[in-house]
C-alpha cells in the first residue's frame, strides 16, 4: 500500500485513480504527515458498506427482539431530536 501527501495525491490523481481501478490497489493520501483518506476499488467499498449493513441490521434485530432492551422506534428518536433542537433554538434538519 503506498501513500502520497495530499499535494502530490493531487498532480498524480488520474494515474492514482488508474492504479486503483485497474491494478486493485490501495492508496493511502496523507495531510499533515497523517493518513486522511484512502483510494480503494469501488468493488471494496460496496462490499465494505454490505457487510457494514448486515452488522448494523443484525444489531437492530437484536436490540428489536430484547425483551429487556429500551429499544425506540426510528420515528419516535426524530421527534425527541427535534424537540430538543427546538428547545435549543436551532432550527429543524
């Protein structure tokens, strides 16, 4: 996995790109000499984000069918933030 600084990643970004889309490579882009963001195959991130879904679904499900939990349906947590944002001052999302 090679990294590139920012400015670099940038005068170098098509044939970064290219590398990534066609050799399946992963580029680190560093800012400040620390790693900021990483270039990789659209192919991973869908299968990143997949698998991310099932997690997050399959801890819903758990929280759902938890007799003891204190589960809170999807609507009922927008109107309690909306509330407390109207009691703030800020304006609703």
């Amino acid at each position: 996995m090679d990294t590139y600084p920012l400015v670099e990643a940038r005068n170098q970004l098509g044939q970064l790109v290219g590398r990534v889309r066609h050799g399946h490579e992963h580029i680190v882009i560093t800012e400040y000499g620390k790693p900021a963001a990483v270039l990789v195959p659209i192919e991973e991130l869908k299968e990143y984000q997949r698998l991310r879904d099932e997690v997050d679904l399959a801890q819903a499900k758990a929280v759902a069918e938890d007799p003891g939990s204190r589960w809170i349906p999807h609507d009922q947590v927008e109107a309690l933030l909306a509330a407390d944002e109207a009691a703030e001052g800020k304006p609703a999302a």
